[in-house]
C-alpha cells in the first residue's frame, strides 16, 4: 500500500465515524434516561422517542414510559422531566 492509498482510506474512515456520529447524535429514535422528576422529587427512568433534531434548536421528544407509573399507564403528567434531557 502507499502512503496515498493509506491515507484516503484513513479519512474515508474518519468521515463515515463523523457521518454515524451526527445521525445517531440529531437524528430521530428511541432512548432510556435517568432524570429526577420534578413533580414528585424522585429519582426515575423514562423512555423517550426523540422527533428529528436539528444542531442549534432544543430537541422535541415524547415521553411513552417512566418508571414511576406501572407498566403500560399512559404518562399524563406534564412532563416538566423533559428540560432535564
């Protein structure tokens, strides 16, 4: 291999990590965070489904779960947790 070859292939790599980074960073899914919910003052976990962020604006998410309601109880509360992300 020459040093060229090596080279382009050193930032061909570079740039799909940057690529696969900003995707998995503002792009739309699924995620599980440890906040202290500020109506009851307890520590809880809530899963999250995060809207398509874009850099520079405050990301929009729906809470589907927390640990704090049993299973499969509709998250009504008025989800003030979500500065917390």
């Amino acid at each position: 291999m020459t040093l060229e070859l090596l080279l382009a292939l050193l930032f061909i790599g570079c740039a799909w990590a940057v690529a696969i980074y900003l995707v998995r960073r503002f792009g739309a899914g699924y995620g599980a965070r440890a906040v202290v919910c500020p109506e009851r003052g307890q520590r809880a976990t809530i899963s999250t489904v995060w809207v398509m962020r874009q850099p520079g604006r405050r990301p929009e998410c729906r809470v589907l779960q927390c640990s704090l309601f049993p299973p499969g109880v509709p998250v009504d509360c008025t989800m003030s947790c979500r500065s917390q992300l």
